[in-house]
C-alpha cells in the first residue's frame, strides 16, 4: 500500500505517545499514515506480547491508520545488522512513504535510539537499486527511498526543529495512547508501577505538548527534529 507518512517505531505506543496527534492530523487531511513497529514490546513489564497486539490494533483504529505492521524483531535486542536492514527495507519499499518518521535519536530507553538509526539507514539503503528485496509475494521490488525523514521527540527533552499544531487533535492522541490499557494504570489495569504508567507520566506528556504549543501561540504541538534542514519555499508559507 502506498503511504504518504510511515512511522517505524522501536515499540508499540511509542509513535502514539511521540506523534499520535500529528498522524491524526494528517489523516483528518486525507493523508494514508501507517505504523512499522520494530517489536512487540515483548519485555514490557506490564502486559504481554498478545495484549500489546490487541491494544496496537485498536489504538490503530482510533488514529485511522491505514496500515500497521510488525517487523517482529527482539525487544531490547535488535541491531543495526544487515539481516534487520533487509527486514525493514522491504516493508519500506512495500509502502513507498514520501516522509518516514522514527524514534528520537537519543532517549533514557535505548531501544529508541538503536530504533532511530536502524530507520534512518533502512530508507537510505532502500533507494539503492542493487539492493536486491522481494515482496511477499515473491515479486522483485523496486528501490524506493522516502523524501523527508524525522525524528519526534520522547523522554528526553531535545529542542525541536519544527512543531506541529495537534491542538484539535489532542483528545484523538489521548484515546489512543489510553487503548494502551496494560502500560498505563487505569480502572482497567492491573500490574506493578513502571517508568509510564505512574499517574504523572500523561501528565508530564501533556505538559511537554503545552510546552511546544506555547511556542507557537498554540495550546498543543508536537516537536520534530530533522536529519536535514527542512526548506521552505516561501516566508508566507511559514504558519
């Protein structure tokens, strides 16, 4: 299926807790937005690899995805091998997004990180035509390599390139970072306290949301950094 944004994330939820309005905006615009996790968040804490399953699925939902899809590497585990590079770029050259977004390349998990890498070096070797890769169905593909790459921002605080107003779209990101039911305490939810699911945590993601909104004279956005300068055509088109 052929995205206009695809977002490869090491762990389900992170692209909804990093970008979850900003995919929802896009797809209110009429945009095909879909989601690559890396894993299954198989060594969360709380939870398990079926629940997360159910909970990615419906979150899915919720934004409007139009695809969403499992590389099945280990959680905690991965590299930036050759064999994983092969993995991804296939599912790249599958979707052919214009713009990939990924992890932030630092964060306090390090998975987030290894994430951002392994994308950033998937897409750019998914453009090389001597890569040779076969979809499922065993046709030859051809290369494809995404025009934008971005970065949101998590746990660490990384000033931003760029931010997005998601304002009218925070209630959205909300509902499905909460279909996520196993990581964050609710009624619903059973297990021990982890780094995300003490109370404060949605609320420091809130904050850090009002934080960029307020750089832009919004209540809510989310930030991005760049791999390169984003252009810009004309000082008008600046919101």
């Amino acid at each position: 299926m052929k995205l206009d944004i695809l977002v490869i994330a090491a762990h389900p939820d992170d692209a909804e807790l990093g970008c979850g309005g900003t995919i929802a905006k896009h797809v209110a615009a009429g945009k095909k937005v879909g989601i690559l996790d890396l894993t299954k968040g198989e060594l969360g804490t709380r939870g398990t690899e079926e629940t997360r399953k159910r909970e990615a699925a419906l979150a899915g939902e919720i934004l409007g995805l139009s695809f969403r899809d499992n590389v099945g590497l280990p959680d905690g585990f991965f590299q930036n091998t050759k064999e994983e590079q092969l993995r991804v770029i296939q599912l790249i050259r599958s979707c052919q997004p214009e713009i990939v977004i990924t992890n932030a390349p630092t964060d306090r998990h390090p998975d987030h990180g290894k994430a951002s890498q392994l994308a950033y070096d998937a897409c750019f070797l998914s453009g090389l035509s001597k890569i040779v890769t076969k979809s499922q169905d065993g046709q030859l593909q051809n290369a494809w390599r995404p025009k934008q790459f971005y970065s949101f921002i998590q746990s660490e605080l990384i000033i931003p390139d760029f931010v997005i107003d998601i304002s009218d779209f925070w209630e959205i990101k909300m509902a499905s970072i909460k279909a996520y039911q196993t990581q964050f305490f609710t009624k619903d939810s059973e297990g021990p306290q982890t780094f995300i699911s003490r109370p404060e945590f949605l609320d420091f993601l809130q904050g850090r949301a009002a934080e960029f909104g307020n750089m832009i004279g919004v209540k809510y956005a989310e930030g991005f950094i760049a791999k390169r300068y984003p252009a810009v055509n004309l000082l008008t088109d600046l919101y």
